[in-house]
C-alpha cells in the first residue's frame, strides 16, 4: 500500500487535471493521458436528463464517479447534507435542491482547481444554500454532530486510510444520521497483479476495499445497518482494451476478475441512540481531534 501522502498527491493531479480542462475546453480530455486515465465506461450515463438539465454544464462534464447516490438515498427538506470528495458539485447542488431553501449541502474537496470549479457551477446555477469546503476527507473540517446525510461519488476508494474516514462520517453525522455512498468495491480474493491492473482501470489509487472489509469497517466505525448494493458489476470484457494495452494477458485471468469489482450504493445508519454531546463521538471512535 502506498503512503497517505504518495496516494494524496496522485489524486491531486488526476482531479486537479480534469478540473483544469473541463473549465478551459469543457471536457475532460486531459486527465485521460497516459497514468490519468478517466474510465468513460464507469463515468458516463449516470445521471438522467432531468437531473443535468437543471445543472451548469461544466457540473455534469466533471463528473467523475461511479454511480448516482443522490437518486438513491432519500433527502428531505431542511436536511444538511455533506458530499466527500465533491469535485465540481454535480451531487451537492442536485442535493441542494433536493433539501430546499431551509436545508444545506456541503461539499469537500481537497483539490483546488475542483474547488474553484464547483463555486463557479454553484454561481451559475444561482444556488445559495451551498458551501464547499477545502479539506480532507480523513480529517472533516465540521463539528461533531452537525451533517443528516453523508454522501460520496467514487471517492472513498482513493483514500489511503478508510479508517479514519468512516470514523470522520460518524463522528459528523447526528444520531440517525445517514451513509449512503457509491463506491468500487472487490468481491472475493483477487490476485494483487491483476487487482492493480482493474483498479487502473477503474480510477482507482488506493485501492477499493473488499466487501466484507468494508462492511466490517463501517461497523467498526459505530455504524448499524451496513449494506453493500452492488449497482453495475465489471468483467474483464469491459476492461479489455486497457488491460491489453497494460500488457495483460486478458483470457488468463478472466476467470479471476469477472464479476469481482463492481460499483456500489454502501448504506449505513448512526443510531438514534448514539452519543450527542460534542466530542463523545470523537473520543470513542477516532481519538481526540487536535
């Protein structure tokens, strides 16, 4: 496993990359280059018109997930939802319209240029009851007991230290507070060679988690009602072509890979019953925050 800080800064540039040729040219060619590729066959026909109809078109082209959590987790109006790793804010102003004028979305990101792009998509879609945040989603820069809704497009994954992460979502979120994220996850063991070679593929850095880890993990975290739905599963068909061109021989290891990876809505529920004072959370799940 690469280092925390190794896998940050390959995000950075990747995200960094999109960002930048979305607002100059309007897509997201640059980030396809060699060691950046975007996976137009995970990222593309997420979203449905009349969810993109509604949105800046620099919000949709820089749109780099692997599912659609706002249509499928239930916002209510009044709610305070926060995205991680919100990117240009494809899902905190479809989320932002979903909780109306007396609710709030808020969306984190560490890379500046998909900050600077998000509140350019924000000012022209005239939404208001937004606000992006720079930070890391390992570390919320939030108080606790403040967020309804977490949710997450495809960005879990590329954290390096998930532990920290499902511990920052509980500690944010208000007893009976919901996790509803998309995310790549592993089914079953997957020699490392070939895992490496799908997780490329996939825009993957870190890694994805495999699914009983992943369910333990959240549980770990405090979390009750863990569920992983699968929502689109992968074979190695779909990866063909850059599996080749990775000098892989693709035949010799589909058996191995088909139907292993797959992209997911993870949903987990903070109990009603948990710890609402400030810093409960904190010192029993993650340690004291500096």
């Amino acid at each position: 496993m690469e280092s925390s800080t190794r896998v940050q800064e390959q995000v950075k540039e990747k995200y960094g990359s999109a960002a930048r040729s979305v607002a100059q040219s309007g897509s997201v060619q640059a980030c396809c280059d060699s060691g950046l590729r975007c996976c137009d066959p995970i990222t593309t026909n997420l979203y449905s018109t009349d969810q993109t109809g509604v949105l800046p078109e620099k919000a949709v082209m820089a749109s780099l997930g692997c599912g659609n959590p706002t249509a499928l987790i239930d916002l209510r109006p009044g709610e305070t939802v926060l995205d991680l790793g919100s990117g240009g804010g494809i899902d905190v102003l479809l989320s932002a319209k979903r909780v109306g004028p007396t609710g709030k979305a808020y969306g984190l990101d560490m890379t500046d240029e998909m900050l600077a792009l998000a509140r350019e998509n924000q000012r022209q879609a005239d939404v208001t009851n937004v606000e992006f945040l720079k930070g890391e989603i390992e570390n919320i820069p939030l108080p606790d007991n403040s967020v309804d809704v977490i949710i997450s497009n495809c960005v879990i994954n590329l954290s390096a230290d998930k532990d920290s992460v499902f511990g920052e979502a509980f500690r944010v979120l208000k007893p009976g507070g919901r996790f509803a994220v998309s995310d790549v996850v592993v089914r079953g063991s997957v020699p490392e060679a070939v895992r490496k070679s799908m997780l490329l593929w996939v825009g993957c850095i870190a890694g994805a988690l495999e699914e009983s880890e992943y369910l333990a993990k959240l549980k770990s975290a405090g979390f009750e009602d863990v569920s992983v739905d699968p929502t689109r599963v992968y074979n190695v068909e779909d990866a063909r072509q850059f599996l080749t061109e990775a000098g892989v021989d693709v035949d010799a290891i589909a058996p191995q890979v088909n139907e292993k990876f797959f992209s997911a809505f993870v949903r987990a529920n903070k109990s009603k019953a948990a710890c609402c004072q400030p810093g409960c959370c904190t010192t029993a799940i993650t340690g004291t925050r500096e």
